[in-house]
C-alpha cells in the first residue's frame, strides 16, 4: 500500500510555451496546452500580455459610406503614414489626421520603404493597383517616369536602387531604378530589370542581399549595381504564401511557408543559407489560415513575433494570432516558444521608432490606428488571457493522487485578481471537480528563503518573489491546472507553481 503520511512536490518551472503536437504525457511539465494572451517571457515564465490603446483618437477618414479598414501604417520622420480607401494621410499621437495624397483608385495592401538619397528622408509606397508613390513630408509625386513599375505590390531600397516587384502583368520581374534617382529607370544610367523563376510575393533586404520570395521558391540578389547584380537561388523546394508575414528578427528573418513558419539564417560557409521550420509545435494554429489577411511585426525589445490573420467576418474578440518569442537555451543556441494572441483585429501592422522610442503600431478595421503595449486592456476592454497546463501523472498515472497544496510563484506589477482550476482525469464529470480559487493580492503571500523541501516550507530558494499557497481538495490520477487572468490590471508573471499530494490507492 501507499504511504499516504508522505506529501510529495510537483515543482513546475514555466517555460516552452505552448505545445499542440504532442499528447499530453509527452508535453514537458513547462509547456501549457492552452495559453492565451500571456507571452513567453524571455527572462522566464509566462507574462499577460501588455494592452493597446488608440495611437491617435481621431479616426483615419474614409472616403465613401462604407466601412473601409487601414490598408497600410507605417512610422516615418517620427510621425506615422496611414492609408485608408482611395486616401493616404500622415499624423501624430495627437490632432488630426493631414491628407498627403488622393484620388487614388481602390487599393489592395500598402507596402512601404524609407530612403535617403540626396540628404532628404522620403519615403516610397505602393499598393499593388496605383503607380509608386514618393512623399518628402511636404509633397507627394507619382512614379511616372518612362520603363516605370506600373501597379508594383512591393518594394524595397537596395545599394542605393528602388526595387519593385509584384506587377500584375510581370509577377516574376523586380524592375530597379537609376541609383540615387527613386524615378529614373534609364538603363543607360544603371536602372534595369531582373526575372525569377517564380511568382514574386514578397522583398526584404537581409545581410547584404535583397531576398526575393515567390510562392514555391525563393531566390537572393547579390552585388551592388546593374553590372553586377546576379540572382542566387535559395531553395526551389519551398517558398512564402504571403509576404505580409516576412520580418527581421534577431539577426534573421522569419516567413510564413506552407509548411508553417521559417526562418533563413546565414551559415558559416560563403553563399550558403539554411532553412528551418520553427513552429512545429503549434502548426495546428496555421493550418488553413486565410493569406490574404495577414499581418505580421517584431517587438524588438522582447525578441518577439506577432502574427496575425483575423478574418473580415470575424468579431474583435475573436480574432486570432500568433506570439512567436526567441530565447537562448542552455546549450547557447536559441529556440522559440509560442503563446495564442486573441482579442486583436489588424488590417495591417508595423514597428520602428518614434523618437527613440520603439512603437508598435497597428491599423484597424474600424478606421483607426492602433499602439500595441500600451496601457493594460484592449482599449477598455478587459484582457482575457488563459494558461492550461498539460495533465500530469506525478511519474505513475496508476496511482491515485490526493492533493494537498499549490504554492503560486509569480511577479505582479499591480493588484493581481486571477482565478485558476484544479482539474481531475481529464475533467470528467465522474471525478469531483474544485470550484475555481482565487488569486489575489489579498491572499497569503510569504517569501520564502528555504531550500529544504517540506510540507510547510517553499522549495524555490531565496528568489524574493512573492509565493501564494493556497490548499486544494479532491485527487485523481492525472491532475492540470488552469489559470484565467481577466482584468483591467496590469500584467501578472507566472514564474511556476509546486504541486503537493498525497499517494493514495493503485488502480
């Protein structure tokens, strides 16, 4: 029989994010089954997610009747270029929007490059349907110059060119410019043209090359002139499904591949360039998701990866994505763990700086511009955010587990007001199931110094954050918890919890 005198610990350190391609006996003690709206820290645990808030309360005008969503946003002079219906127009966090340019047909997703030629900061645009737009924060000018990109969906400035790609009558071309000259496509001055073997949906200069994604390939352009350009294929074994999802991140870059989410990163070896899939664990979330909504931006400062893909249809509050967050490992490489982004709806989305200050910005369906991790809702309403962890045996899922005990470990920047679940054998209805607890600030909370492990002594060291215990009633065979933080205050920081149980009766 048992020992049912002895009360042994589960100490669980979270981390490993969410994990949706294994069973839950095999997903590592750390990892969540569910984990909703709180991002993998990459000083460790799990952190609700910071809220958004309005960038400007004054909406982007449209220009007709009807509901028109921000096809583009982009943050140029430290001020931010907004685009919405048939109009483009630039403004601050405060006053009203200015109009830059109109009379633009209907338009599909903005792309946007910054450059410097001759000492003055302009910025190009294109939208896939109307010429090449160049702005200098006073005047706006067409593309219009003679061998010019006629309704180009990409672009990009490299060695001093103006790329364009995405042409419908030309998809496999990028058409560059006269160096130093965003207008001029003289191919006596430098300008020219390049084909791929492939349907071009997407640019990105990366390390000294412009990489040119298709949809079943992807190629890069070496050298820095028109004498000297060459197209090196990548891989013609796989390529991008929407060049919305590509980002610079850590010192790489990350797409959307049929096959989920890749990375490119640079080898040791000369002209060699690796492919790998990183979201094995959570490729379930991709499958099926609709390309032509998609949207994607890094938050540098957390090494971290946000895509989106809500639907037209789709409410606010459901509206789905991904948090994607690099950290080191203790082998000193790096792996990435991943948590669910829902409540969030962007038609488009970016990231930069305005004044020194890294900005992260997304356009609504509603006609306004949004600044992520900012304030801590989702513009007055309430963040739902959800951990779940996977079910746990204890070593031996013969044996009956009587709990006795749950020791939260976590930082809280504010009042903290979560409830969490213990639930037995899969939930059945079979088993007793607790009412949910509360975690609160107002609970007992003792920082703990010991390193001894004992019924009434903590097992987490002298880390000086704040434990909670808090008893717990009922037992099973397999045990998870689950914790939902729905409130107006700021982030809590699940750092882990320990598990304490009495063995009872083998089944």
């Amino acid at each position: 029989m048992a020992d049912t005198s002895i009360i042994s610990p589960l100490v669980v350190r979270l981390g490993g994010g969410l994990v949706l391609d294994k069973d839950t006996f095999s997903i590592p003690p750390g990892s969540a089954t569910t984990l909703e709206n709180f991002e993998p820290d990459i000083n460790g645990g799990y952190r609700r997610i910071n809220g958004i808030a309005k960038f400007n309360s004054n909406i982007v005008p449209q220009t007709s009747a009807s509901t028109e969503k921000v096809l583009g946003v982009h943050i140029y002079k430290n001020q931010v270029i907004a685009a919405r219906g048939t109009k483009v127009f630039k403004g601050g966090a405060t006053g009203s929007w200015t109009e830059i340019d109109t009379g633009r047909t209907s338009a599909g997703r903005y792309n946007f490059a910054n450059f410097n030629f001759n000492g003055t900061d302009k910025v190009v645009f294109v939208d896939g349907t109307n010429l090449a737009s160049v702005f200098d924060n006073s005047s706006i000018t067409d593309v219009s110059a003679s061998g010019r990109p006629a309704d180009a969906a990409f672009v990009e400035v490299f060695k001093s060119h103006v790329f364009y790609a995405g042409m419908s009558s030309t998809p496999q071309e990028l058409i560059f410019s006269v160096p130093f000259d965003e207008d001029n496509f003289a191919s006596a001055s430098g300008a020219g043209s390049i084909k791929v073997d492939g349907v071009i949906n997407g640019l990105k200069v990366f390390r000294e090359s412009l990489f040119v994604f298709c949809e079943d390939s992807i190629f890069k352009i070496t050298g820095s002139s028109s004498s000297d350009f060459a197209v090196v294929p990548v891989t013609r074994r796989i390529g991008c499904v929407d060049g919305f999802s590509i980002q610079e991140i850590s010192g790489d870059i990350v797409y959307l591949a049929p096959d989920g989410l890749r990375t490119i990163a640079g080898t040791e070896r000369i002209g060699d360039v690796e492919l790998g899939t990183i979201s094995k664990q959570i490729q379930p979330r991709l499958d099926g998701v609709s390309t032509d909504r998609i949207s994607s931006l890094v938050i540098r400062s957390k090494s971290q990866y946000r895509l989106f893909f809500p639907t037209d249809a789709g409410s606010v509050a459901s509206s789905a994505g991904l948090i994607g967050v690099i950290k080191a490992g203790v082998d000193g490489g790096v792996g990435w763990e991943y948590a669910d982004l829902k409540g969030v709806k962007p038609a488009c989305a970016t990231s930069g700086f305005i004044s020194g200050v890294e900005t992260i910005l997304h356009g609504g369906h509603d006609g306004y511009i949004f600044k992520q991790e900012s304030g801590a809702n989702f513009d007055g309403t309430n963040i739902k955010a959800i951990y779940r962890s996977p079910d746990y045996t204890m070593g031996d899922a013969g044996i009956r587990k009587m709990m006795q005990r749950i020791i939260w470990n976590y930082d809280n920047e504010s009042t903290v007001d979560s409830t969490f679940r213990i639930r037995y054998d899969f939930s059945s209805s079979d088993v007793p199931q607790p009412a949910a607890y509360s975690l609160t600030s107002g609970s007992a909370i003792a920082i703990y110094s010991n390193a001894v492990s004992k019924y009434n002594t903590a097992v987490y060291g002298s880390s000086g954050t704040p434990l909670v215990r808090q008893s717990i009633e009922g037992g099973g065979f397999t045990v998870a918890v689950r914790l939902d933080d729905e409130n107006g205050s700021q982030p809590i920081s699940l750092k882990g919890y320990q598990l304490e149980f009495t063995p009872g009766g083998r089944r």
